[in-house]
C-alpha cells in the first residue's frame, strides 16, 4: 500500500522511513504541495545471467558452423584493417 508523505515529514524522519522500506517492504509517495513527487520503495538488483539461450535471443539465432565463419571473417577483416597505411586520410 503506497502511503502518502509531506516532503518536509519526510525529510525530518527520514531514517523512520527508510527502515520501514527496508524491513518492513513498505513504500511511500512523497508529496510536495499538492502534487505527488517520487515514489520510495524498496529496491532489489537483478543479475542478469546471460546463457547460452539468452546470447542467441539477442544475436540471432546461429548454428555453430555460422558462428565460426562469421568469427573467421573478422578476424580476416582486423588483420586487413590494420595493413591499412595510416598516411592516408579516410574521413572523405
């Protein structure tokens, strides 16, 4: 249930608030005048773990025979870039 605040309330027991967030889950929508604005819940991090299911979502979906000749051509195409003289100006 979101509770509303007055920033000023807020501001002067702000460690009552933030222990309420923590240990209780509680949230709070913090009103300024009268328009309401921030929210304070609780915050949980996602670690994203990228699988092999998840890489290929993203990359397309490639067999390994694909995936190693497009791994074959850039390196061909690292190994081309850097014959490239740098005396000469490629900006147009």
């Amino acid at each position: 249930m979101n509770n509303i605040v007055n920033i000023s309330d807020f501001r002067n027991n702000i460690s009552d608030y933030i222990n309420r967030v923590i240990y209780n889950k509680d949230s709070f929508l913090l009103k300024k005048g009268k328009s309401i604005v921030a929210r304070v819940v609780f915050y949980k991090e996602q670690k994203e773990i990228l699988t092999e299911g998840k890489i290929k979502k993203y990359a397309g979906i490639w067999s390994d025979k694909e995936a190693n000749l497009i791994r074959k051509y850039a390196k061909k195409l690292r190994k081309e870039v850097k014959l490239i003289p740098r005396k000469y100006d490629l900006s147009g």
